[in-house]
C-alpha cells in the first residue's frame, strides 16, 4: 500500500521487457497487480501476436485500460480508507488485504 503506483507508460516497458524475455509461450509476472491485470484482460498470448504495424493501437489500448485501472484502484482505497463500506471483491481487485483486515475489524460490532 505504501508504493507509488507506476504510470502507464512505465507499465507498457514493462510489458514489452516482457514480451522479449518471456516470450508467447511464458508467463509473465508482473510486480504491478494494474499491469498483472491489464495483461490478463488483454491475454498474453493476443500482447505478443500483435503485428509490428499495430503496436501503436496496442499501446494506446492499454494505456487506456491501465489508466482506467488505476483509477479504479485509487477510488477503492479512499473509499475504504474513509471508512465507506466496500464490497469485499472491489477491495480484493484494488489489491488491499491488509486494509480490509484492518478495517473489519475496526467496523465489527459488538456482540
């Protein structure tokens, strides 16, 4: 929780580092849980058969995915850091255990 998310361009080179080190038939494994699922989304195999020629439309995509992400993980974390009940699946997407478990139990009720 305590790292600078990395910005979408950052992610795309980590992408294409990926790409030639791991190759079609790998897995990649990223540090960034955004990329790990903007990847997952787009398909790792689909990444690395795009033609040479579509590579721009590619990285324009992913940005666009990638920023959206973020985003969304930046909203789930203040909503939960502000004490608004979120659903536990959208906290477990922005990649916040730890804050869930902390949170819950703060929020229980006395039995």
């Amino acid at each position: 929780m305590g790292t600078k998310p990395i910005d979408s361009a950052t992610a795309w080179g980590k992408v294409q580092k990926a790409i030639a080190a791991v190759g079609y038939t790998g897995v990649p494994d990223f540090d960034d849980p955004v990329t790990q699922r903007v990847v997952g989304r787009f398909g790792w195999k689909e990444i690395c058969q795009t033609p040479t020629d579509d590579t721009s439309i590619l990285r324009a995509q992913f940005r666009k995915a990638y920023e959206s992400e973020a985003a969304h993980v930046a909203e789930v974390k203040e909503f939960a850091a502000s004490g608004v009940p979120v659903h536990q699946k959208y906290l477990a997407d922005a990649g916040m255990k730890e804050l869930t478990e902390g949170l819950a139990a703060r929020l229980k009720m006395p039995g």
